[in-house]
C-alpha cells in the first residue's frame, strides 16, 4: 500500500539535533505508541511522530496523543512546592507562595503528625489516580498503609473501572479488562458495543472496528445517542439511559429461546445457566422494549446477529459501567458471550475499554480500598502476610480495608477524615455531586495535592507538590488489552518537579519510615520490589521485566515467571478463575435508575465525554489547540425538545437537577433521544455538569451513577415579544 510505504519511510527519521524517545501517549487506555522527539542540544521535548511499528495501533493518535509533548514544557507549570499562606483564600488559585521542598515536606510532616496524634491514625487520607505507572501506583499504595499507617485510601477508578472490574470478578473470577489481544478485534464477525463513544473515546480503536464491517461482520451499538460508530453501525439500540440491564436481559432471553445457546460448554464451564434461563425468561422483546425504549425488533435482530456470528465480542465502556447497576450491566452483557460459549478462543470474548492510560494496572495493585498489590485483598490474612513480607511491616501492622472514593468525601464532611493527601486525581471537577464534594474538601484541617498543574482540586490545598508529566520518568502501565508496556523518560524534570514516587519516599523518611522506603532511589529499585509484590497474586506481574517487555512488545498478565511469556489470550484453556474452574452465568433482575423522570424533572440527565479533552480537562484544557476545538461545555438536546421548550440552537439555557444547577449553549442535535440530554464534563467551577450529578452507588463496586438522573431545564430569559 501506498500510505504504509509513506509512513515506514517517514518513521523514525531522526533530524539533525534531534533523538526519539520510544514511548506511548500520556492519556486513554489505548496508549498508542509515540516516538518523542527530543532536541539533543537543549535536551528539551519538542514533538512527537506517531510509532508505526506498534502493533496495537500502528501509527495511529488522536488530536490529544499529538498534541499531548506540549504538556511538559508548558507554561502553566507549577515549578517550585507552593505553600498556602492565606487560608481565606482556600478554594481559589490565590493566596499560595513558593517554598522549598524542605520547608514543604516540614510542614506536612508536622500537619500529619498533629492530626494523627489528636485523631487517630485514621484522621488522614489518600486519594489517588491511574494516569500514573504501575509503579507509581503500588508505592502510593504502600505509601498508605505504611508510612501514614491510614486505612483511607482510594483512587478514582472508582468513578472509571470499578464496575467492569466488580462484573468480571464475579463472572470469571479475574478482572482482565479484556479476554483477547486488540489485535484479534477487526479479525472477528460481530462486535457488540454497549455504552462506548469509541470514536471519541478510543479512537485509534477506529481502523479495527470498521475493519469488521469491511470484511462482511457487523456491528451492534446500545446507545442513547447517535455516537459516530452508532451512525455507521449496522444496528443502533438507541436505549433510554439507565436500562441497559433489561435490554441485557431480553437478548440473553431470546438468545436461548432460539437456540444460539451453547449446551455444551455450558454444562462443561458454566454455573448459573438454569436460574438465569428462568430469570430473563419475562424479558420478552415487548417488555424489553417498554423497559428500554428500543423497538422489540431491533431486539431481535441483535440477538440473531449476535446469536449467528461464528465468533463475536462483546465491548462496554463506562455508558454502562457507571451506573448504580454498573456491575450487573456488565455481568449481564457477559451473559451473552457465556450462554453462548463465545469465548475462551481467539476473536471471541469480552472486553472493557479501558479508560484511563493505567486503567487497568492502577487498580490491581493496592490503590483500592480493599486491595494490596497483585490483585490481593487486604481481608484475607494470607494475602496480607504475603504483601508485610515484602514491606517489612507485621499484619498486625496492616491497615483494614477503607471506605470508597466518594465515601471519603462523606467522612471528610463527617469530619472523620481531616487531612488528604491528593495526586493525580481532580475530583473538585470529576467527583458527583460537586457541591458536597467541594465543601467537604474545603473543610479539611490539611490537604496536599500533587499535581503538575494547579487544578480545580488544588485550589482547595495547603501545600501543592510539584510533580513530573508522564514524559519525564520511567515506569510500566498496563493498556486497554492487559499489556504491560514501558514509559520511557524524555527529559529531565523541569524546574524542581518530582515524581511521585521520590515524593513519597522522602515523606515517608520525614515521617519516620525510612527503614522502609529509603532504599527507593530509582524508579527501577520501585519496580523491582513492585514486581516482588504481586509474585503469586491473581495479577501477577513478576515475570514481566522490562527487557522482556521491550523485547515482545509488552508482555500481557499473567506472567509469573521469567520464562513466561505472558497472556494474551485469557481462558484458552476453558478455565475460569474461580474455585471450580467455572465461569458464573447470573441471574440478575432488572431495576431501573436510582433517579427516575418526573414531572418536575422529566428530562434524563446523561454525561460524557468529547474527543478534544481528557477527563477533568486539567491537561487538555491548556492545549492552545484542543481549547479552540471545544472552548466551552454544551447540552445536546434533541430538536423536537428543543422546540418544546423554545430553546434555539447556541442559546444560553439553565439546566438543573435535584442536586445543582448549571448554565450551558443548547446544542441541537437529532442524535440523542428526545426525552434525553447529554454535557461533557471536562469543564470546571461553575461550567461542571458534576453539579447536577447524582451520588447513588453500585452497591457492589460504589461506583456513581454519572449516567443517568432526573433533570429540567428552563430558558434564561423569556423570549422578547416584538
Ligand atoms: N476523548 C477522550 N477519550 C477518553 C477520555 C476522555 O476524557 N476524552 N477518557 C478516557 C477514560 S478515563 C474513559 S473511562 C473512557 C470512557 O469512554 P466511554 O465510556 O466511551 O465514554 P463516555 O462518553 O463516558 O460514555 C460512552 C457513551 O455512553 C453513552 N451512554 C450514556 N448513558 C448510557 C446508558 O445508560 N447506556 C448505554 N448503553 N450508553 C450510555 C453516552 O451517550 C456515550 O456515548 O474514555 C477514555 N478516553
Ligand atoms: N459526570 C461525569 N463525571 C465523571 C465521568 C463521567 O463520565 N461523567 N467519568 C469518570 C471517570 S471514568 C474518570 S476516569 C474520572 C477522572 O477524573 P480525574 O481523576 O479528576 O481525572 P484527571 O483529569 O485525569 O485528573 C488527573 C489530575 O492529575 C494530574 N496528573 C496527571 N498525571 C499525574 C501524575 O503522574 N502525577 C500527579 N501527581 N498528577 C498527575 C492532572 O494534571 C490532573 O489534574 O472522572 C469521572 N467523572
Ligand atoms: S487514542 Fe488515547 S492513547 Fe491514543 S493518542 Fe488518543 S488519547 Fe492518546
Ligand atoms: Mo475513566
């Protein structure tokens, strides 16, 4: 082909002046390979040209993977430690001065110390989050339980992953976010997608998924809107949001009820199939239909689709995940691909789309309340003996398990909480129902935030800690298909900015742990005892070294040992992670969203994002580029609605819930559902749609309902009569 000879001969140039840092992109969970290009006289960072010669996505970026080398050199950088010393000015950019890092690691350790004399140890917290390397994760981890002795630590997968990984737990015993290579994807005949933006939100999925279509497969999309792959799909299930688990439900019904079910494998590697047969048996495509909104034969012809495909793969992204359902939606799409034995074979299976860059390797390794390092629970005293034997501290010593992200916030405002340390995380735009969330942070005795940039998040600390951008450290990350793969450093850290991990280790000296973190002196030392950690865990990472991840091209997990290759496939072997072998088919009844429409709120709220910005937007909104591709957040409303409430397209409109209320630009758009709206929530202080959001939880994974509550809206200001 023309354009792969262009591209091959344009890859790895290496202009005069200039090297290549071989490296992968600082955002989402598909972490496209980059090479950063690096000018060799002032050893600064200065562009970037896509890797060609990854196999995930060969050559492939976004416009935020392009534009992401701008970060590092950026003039919003926070260079120096900055100390609060005007306290009436918390909750804004102000009142801060430069300090040194002596002087700040001084005053926090004398903070902490206060609160946890007076307190208890208990008084402080840690909230933590996956754009980090594994190793950065497992010491922030460790850095909890062992140098601030707290059981108060979290992490915002919470608000990401937590619901997959609940879901995948209980069907196969292991959360692997995906059961197969990415490179298996576009080689398939069906894909499944339930609740994923994939266009926007893993874009360089893209050349596979169309790959499907071109080679004769099909593709199903269950959406609430006409999402770019929902407009080329060949079937849209436009569901109401908050009903997927119905819809789950009816097609597992009918794909039994017409004989696509796989007897055999489900005698053989299943438990649950009879209980689960007569549970969605009332799912039929009329009820399904009336719960979910999708006409009944749409229904059926996604189940015969689905049910005739010789191999398919089902996919679902947090549309949803977040719900207070979230893990049984996600057990429920599983169904499909268990009561049909579509899986445990190449070009079959289940798979998340990861979110985060470190979705999946952030939350395996200690970050969770519940959980240590390789997948281990940190209630179950065999597990927590493994993990003091490589820390060096007795079980008794252990912290027990904490409460959830959001829970935190309610014990801070319980004044439980009174001290939080923060990184990598910015929940003043991306926690649910922002106005109990901002308070309860503004309420702290003491808070640190580790950051680059001074986010929303910051503006409520007393000392900020600069840290390094992703290009300026070294580290492992776990991407979207369970590949251990390897960030390598750019440049040096500009001004005085630490990784996290020196952070924590020179904090945890100040706080009189030395003996336990002090022989920590690269972040390579942090990944050989990492990988000690989660030898023998169900996430076991011991065999991947980084030679061998820069030899094959990243090494999946499981890989336990130095001759393992690692696992690109999961359950070829038709065994399932739990005790008997067995993969669990669940009977799960239906229930609506915690927040139904009502008269006085008729409308259903659902968030999300755009392609041009990442998460909080506390990165992509500085980037001159992304900025003028989407300056501002908007409500997409239908225009049959839109005509209901006189509402004109750019107008500036009032929408509100129970909970908070916010000003938007109406969006007219045919592609939502009538009775539905959608706002992207990369925007801060007043423009956050978190304000409306509402904070009912997954029982199982406390995952927030970001996706679905009950909303009205009202116009500014009557139309002028002329
Ligand atoms: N551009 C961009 N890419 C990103 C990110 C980003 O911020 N920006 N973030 C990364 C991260 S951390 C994540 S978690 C992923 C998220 O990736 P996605 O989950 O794909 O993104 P969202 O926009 O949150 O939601 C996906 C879709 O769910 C739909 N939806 C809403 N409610 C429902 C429902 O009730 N049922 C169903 N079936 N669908 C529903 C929305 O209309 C939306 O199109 O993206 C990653 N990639
Ligand atoms: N309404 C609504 N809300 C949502 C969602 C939704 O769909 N709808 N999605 C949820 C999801 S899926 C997610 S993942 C969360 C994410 O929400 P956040 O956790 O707030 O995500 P980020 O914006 O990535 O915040 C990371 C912060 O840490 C900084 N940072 C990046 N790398 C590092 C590092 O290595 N070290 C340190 N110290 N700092 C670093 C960044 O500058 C940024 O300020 O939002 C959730 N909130
Ligand atoms: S798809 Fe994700 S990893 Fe790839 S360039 Fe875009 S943001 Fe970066
Ligand atoms: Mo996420």
């Amino acid at each position: 082909m023309q354009r792969d000879k262009f591209f091959k001969e344009i890859e790895n140039v290496e202009h005069p002046n200039e090297k290549l840092i071989k490296t992968h992109c600082s955002y989402c969970g598909m972490q496209c390979g980059m090479n950063l290009r690096v000018n060799t006289a002032t050893n600064k960072i200065i562009g970037v040209e896509p890797r060609y010669d990854w196999p995930v996505t060969v050559g492939k970026m976004c416009p935020k993977g392009v534009t992401a080398y701008q970060q590092t050199n950026h003039n919003d950088r926070i260079l120096r430690p900055l100390i609060r010393d005007d306290a009436s000015l918390k909750g804004t950019k102000e009142g801060f001065r430069e300090a040194s890092w002596e002087e700040a690691y001084d005053l926090i350790a004398e903070k902490f110390g206060e609160l946890q004399q007076n307190y208890g140890k208990d008084s402080l917290s840690v909230f933590s989050g996956v754009s980090m390397t594994n190793e950065k994760c497992y010491l922030t981890g460790k850095f909890a339980r062992v140098a601030l002795g707290t059981r108060y630590i979290d992490y915002n997968g919470r608000f990401c992953m937590s619901s997959a990984a609940g879901g995948f737990l209980r069907s196969f015993g292991v959360d692997r976010g995906s059961t197969l290579p990415w490179t298996d994807i576009h080689e398939t005949d069906c894909l499944f997608i339930a609740g994923s933006n994939t266009a926007e939100c893993h874009p360089t999925s893209m050349f596979r998924i169309w790959n499907v279509q071109e080679r004769g497969g099909y593709i199903i999309v269950v959406d609430p809107r006409e999402t770019p792959i929902a407009r080329r799909a060949d079937l849209h299930l436009d569901l109401k949001p908050g009903t997927d688990l119905a819809l789950a439900n009816g097609i597992v019904h009918l794909l039994i009820e017409k004989g696509y079910a796989d007897e055999e494998f489900i005698k053989q590697h299943t438990n649950g199939f009879e209980e689960t047969k007569e549970l969605v048996k009332q799912f039929t495509p009329e009820y399904t239909s009336y719960l979910t909104g999708v006409a009944p034969e749409k229904i059926e012809r996604a189940a015969e689709i689905y049910g005739k495909a010789p191999n398919a793969v089902v996919m679902f992204a947090r549309g949803i995940e977040q719900q207070h359902k979230g893990v049984d939606n996600v057990s429920g799409y599983t169904n499909m691909a268990l009561v049909t034995g579509k899986i445990g074979r190449p070009k079959a299976g289940v798979a998340t789309f990861t979110g985060q860059g470190n979705g999946q390797g952030g939350r395996e390794h200690g970050q969770k309340s519940d959980l240590l390092p390789g997948y281990r629970k940190i209630t179950n005293p065999q597990h927590v003996q493994e993990v003091c034997n490589v820390w060096g501290i007795t079980p008794e010593e252990m912290p027990k398990a904490g409460v959830s992200a959001y829970e935190m916030f309610e014990l801070m405002d319980q004044k439980e909480i009174r001290g939080l340390y923060l990184l990598c995380s910015n929940p003043a735009v991306s926690a649910p129902n922002l106005n109990f969330v901002r308070n309860a942070m503004k309420s702290l005795d003491f808070m640190v935030c580790a950051d680059f940039y001074l986010s929303e998040s910051a503006e409520f600390a007393d000392v900020i800690l600069p840290s390094v951008t992703w290009s300026e450290d070294e580290g492992t990350v776990t991407n979207i298909e369970g590949r251990i793969i390897k960030i390598n450093k750019a440049q040096q850290p500009l001004g005085e900015s630490k990784p996290d991990w020196q952070m924590q280790v020179e904090l945890a000296e100040r706080l009189g742990k030395g003996e336990n973190f002090s022989h920590l002196k690269t972040a390579k030392d942090v990944a050989e005892e990492f990988r000690l950690a989660s030898k023998g865990g169900s996430a076991d990472y011991y065999g991947a070294t980084w030679d061998k991840i820069e030899k094959q091209d990243g090494v999946f997990w499981p890989c336990k040992d130095e001759g393992d290759e690692g696992t690109p496939h999961m359950f070829l072997d038709k065994k399932f992670y739990h005790p008997d072998g067995k993969a669990q088919i669940c009977a799960l009844p239906y229930r609506p969203p915690a927040e139904e429409p009502c008269e006085e709120y008729p409308l259903r709220l659902t968030t999300g994002r755009v392609v041009y910005h990442y998460l909080s937007g506390n990165q992509t909104r500085r980037i001159q580029f992304l900025k003028d591709m989407c300056p501002e957040p908007y409500v997409e409303v239908h225009p049959e609605t839109a005509g209901k409430y006189n509402m004109e397209h750019d107008e500036r409109i009032r929408l509100y819930t129970r909970r908070g209320e916010a000003v938007y630009k109406v969006k007219v758009t045919e592609a939502i559902r009538k009775d539905t709206v959608f706002v992207p929530y990369h925007f801060g202080h007043e423009e956050s749609i978190n304000l409306l959001t509402i904070p009912a939880l997954d029982p199982k994974s406390r995952m927030p309902e970001f996706k679905a509550c009950a909303a009205q809206m009202e116009k500014l200001e009557p139309k002028k009569v002329l």
